[in-house]
C-alpha cells in the first residue's frame, strides 16, 4: 500500500498535469465555446479529461501536422491559377464584370484563403436522391476510359456497394486505372478480405488515417467527410451520400433517406481532381498531377464553379469563412439545409443579423436524428434564431441529410460539409460553390419541395418547452463543439 507522501505526490502530479493542458489549451487562442468547454470536461472529467483532449482535442491545422509538402502542381491548374490572379490583380474585366459585387468578392476570397480557382462553362445536374445520383454514377463509371477516383467517408460492401465495386472491378481489367480512398473510421465495416478482392482486380485502394486498435494515433478525430468521384478527368461529382443502401432503400428507425448530389462536367473537375490528387498523395507520396489526369475540355455550359475544400491541411477555415460571407452579404434571402446544424458563434451571429436586416433566413433541419446530441444541441440554438426572425422547418418525411446553400437567387453551395463545429473546424470536407441565378432558383425549387415534407417551428410554442428538455439542450450545447 502506498504511504500518504506518495498519495500526496501523484495528488500534485496529477493537478499539475490538469493545469499545463487547460494552459495549453488557453494558449491554443480557439473559440471561447470550445476552450470553455474543454476546460468543463477536464474539471468534470479529470483523468478521462485528459485522454479525450490527446486523442480528439488537439488543432491540427494551427500546429501544421497534415500537410501538402511534396505536391506537385497540375500544369493546367497553374495555368487556370495564373489566368485568374492576372485578372485579379488587374481590377475589373469583361469576365469578371458579369458577376454581381457579393459573387465577386467571395470569389476572391476563396481564391485567397485556399487557392480555389474559378472554373467557368461547366454543365451542372442536381441529383436529389439515392436513386438519381447512383444512376449516374454508375453510368459515369461504365463510360470511362481511362481513370476513374472515388473518395468517400462510407464506403459499404451492400448491395448497392457490390454494384459500383463489380463495375469499377471490370473497369480496372479491361485497363482503367481505378484508385479508390476510404475514410478509416467512416468504413470501419469494411472487411480486408473485401479489400483484398478488389486489389486483385488491378483497383489502388487505401484507407484515409488508419486507426489500429490500441494504438491510437491523436489525429483519430480528425476524419475525411469528403465524397467525390471523378471521371476520366472529365466528369465530377460532390455531395453529401455516402456509398451506402440506406440512401436507397431508407433506414429502419429514420426512414427515408435524402441526399442531393451533384454532377458537374467542364474545367471545374480539374478541382474535384486536384483535392483528390491532394488528398492521394498524402495517403500514398504518389503524385498524380500529369496532364492526362487534367485534360482539356470543350466548353459545356455557363455555370460558373469554384471548388472548395477545407480541413486540418488548409492554413484557413475556408468553407466556414464562405458561409459567413455569404450568409453577411446576403440581401434577399439565405435558405439553409443541414442534418447536423451546430453553427459556431459567428456563423449564429451572421444568420441572426442577416435575419433582422429584412433578409429571408429560413432552415431545414431533421424531424428524427441519429445524432441526440447534435440534435439537442440544436435546440439550444434555435430561441435566439426564432426571436430574430429565422424560420425553421423539421422534415418530417423520413430523414435530410443533405447539405446544401442558396443566396440571393445567385450563389449555390452543394457538398459534404454540415453546418457544424466538427465540419467546420476539425473534419476534411469539399463543397462546389455554384455561381448561375438559373441554379440557384432550381435549388430554391428543390428547398421548397422539401418545405412540404416539413413541419414549422412556431415560436409561441417552442417557448413553452419543459424546464428539463431546455436544461438538458443547454447541457449538450456545452458539449456540442467537441462532438
């Protein structure tokens, strides 16, 4: 047994220990809600505390772990690069001056903060369901020729699964090199026997951040959420579905499951490649940058695209910053999808204010969750946004999780990214931010036919809720930016 001098020590040890990480996590300079919430769980939850801070706390993208270091460049991506800072830096011109001011300037932000080039003449097809958008993709596949790239959260060996993977199988024989990344958490239900199998078929396939059991490694909360596939460099497409049945055939307790996809062909799949190309490259040290991966392409329609990406790897929150740019810029109306809606601070600001300056702030979020927390989190939320006016909808006809934005009848965003803390700060996530008033009223068609399938928040009720259900809101709300 150890004497009391000993207990003393590891007493001392131990609160010295508590002190240094809430010190490092002040010096950390986050938002007030994460530190203060961090520094409750370390109080409350001293020991487990700790541990949760080393493996899922820690700011990757301030200390620079993940990095692009060693990526080569497309030569057509630079040419676009430099095409594009040449009429940045010269002020306005004829191609610019068709876009209105708030377009403008959130291209040249996102120019800015992540090098998002601006790809004009793209041909965009919303797909709005399960059924619609793995057509496609299927069809994709079957035409290409020479590569195909698939990078997906979920990846699922079911039915709907075992169909893309037969095909992309028979593709790889026939000598279409197909490359395939999966997140290690997200597919944590893929089997290495079904891994091997598509090995022997000639398919490149790699897990994203391989977690072994024990052995964690700290980067484990920091997963990539991105879905992307791309098509002989031709054909792109971005979302929110995962490769998976439910997105078919609906979930036994949520019900129907809906997603919107997009597909987009013209030079804006140069950037759908390049993040894949990124994201390949730190997973395997393989460049796969070289013009056959970048062809060129006829123009093939006058949507005006800018693919986004942001995460641990980038030097700023490039999808938050959007959001909060357009959501500030807003005149007329701002029209929200989210499955997860746990906006930061300054995102919460953003909609509030834009709602009491006249602008239409409306948002759907789920009726049923496979997130209690999130969703009682989101309760906590929605008084304040209620009192400024926000109107919010539940869908009520199975489960939404699609992720998707419309500004002023100009800017569309379609993309993997929730509305959340861990999207926007902490996951690898991609959106195509769609810049074509004919999309943006076609997105705004598809909101109002989801508005159907919902049931409005009325405030006067939503104010009588039960003292218990509002404390218990609250108390996930603390915890919310850690999820």
């Amino acid at each position: 047994m150890f004497d009391s001098t000993v207990w003393i020590a590891i007493d001392w040890v131990y609160a010295f220990t508590i002190v240094v990480v809430i010190a490092l996590i002040i010096l950390e300079n986050r938002s007030p809600e994460k530190t203060v919430s961090w520094i409750m769980i370390l109080i409350l939850l001293p020991v487990l505390g700790v541990i949760f801070y080393i493996f899922f706390g820690q700011d990757y993208r301030k200390k620079k772990i993940f990095s692009r270091k060693g990526l080569k460049s497309s030569e057509r991506m630079l040419i676009l690069e430099g095409r594009l800072l040449q009429q940045l830096r010269g002020g306005s011109s004829p191609q610019f001056d068709i876009y209105p001011d708030n377009s403008l300037g959130i291209m040249k932000m996102l120019f800015n903060n992540s090098n998002s080039i601006v790809a004009e003449n793209n041909q965009i097809q919303f797909l709005i369901d399960g059924k619609q958008t793995f057509s496609s993709i299927l069809e994709s596949i079957s035409k290409a020729k020479h590569h195909i790239h698939l990078e997906f959260y979920i990846l699922s060996y079911d039915k709907i699964g075992r169909t893309i993977m037969d095909l992309l199988c028979k593709k790889a024989q026939l000598g279409v090199k197909v490359r395939i990344l999966f997140d290690d958490v997200g597919s944590w239900k893929l089997k290495e026997k079904t891994i091997r199998q598509l090995r022997k078929s000639g398919i490149e396939i790699f897990s994203f951040q391989k977690v072994h059991f024990p052995f964690f490694s700290s980067k484990v909360n920091y997963r990539n959420h991105r879905k992307l596939i791309v098509v002989d460099g031709k054909i792109g497409f971005t979302g929110g579905l995962n490769i998976s049945d439910r997105y078919l055939e609906g979930d036994p307790e949520l019900g129907y499951w809906r997603d919107t996809f997009v597909k987009i062909e013209g030079e804006a799949v140069w950037g759908v490649q390049n993040i894949f190309a990124a994201d390949w490259f730190f997973t395997t040290k393989e460049n796969i940058t070289s013009l056959e991966y970048y062809p060129l392409v006829s123009q093939a329609g006058n949507n005006t695209v800018q693919i986004v990406a942001s995460g641990p790897d980038s030097d700023w929150p490039t999808i938050l910053q959007f959001y909060f740019a357009a959501i500030s810029q807003a005149k007329k109306q701002v029209y929200i999808t989210s499955p997860y809606f746990l906006p930061t601070d300054d995102i919460l600001t953003a909609l509030k204010t834009a709602s009491l300056r006249g602008v239409d702030v409306q948002i759907i979020i789920p009726g049923k969750t496979d997130s209690i927390i999130s969703h009682l989190g989101t309760e906590s939320m929605m008084q304040d946004m209620l009192d400024a006016g926000i109107k919010i909808f539940r869908y009520s006809s199975g489960f939404i999780h699609s992720k998707t934005m419309v500004v002023d009848h100009e800017i569309v965003t379609v993309g993997s990214a929730n509305m959340d803390f861990r999207s926007l700060e902490t996951n690898f996530e991609m959106n195509a931010v769609i810049y074509n008033k004919d999309r943006a009223s076609e997105m705004i068609r598809v909101f109002q036919s989801d508005l159907l399938k919902c049931f409005p928040i009325i405030p006067e009720e939503w104010h009588k809720r039960p003292f218990l259900r509002r404390f218990i809101s609250s108390m996930a709300r603390i915890v919310s930016p850690l999820m």
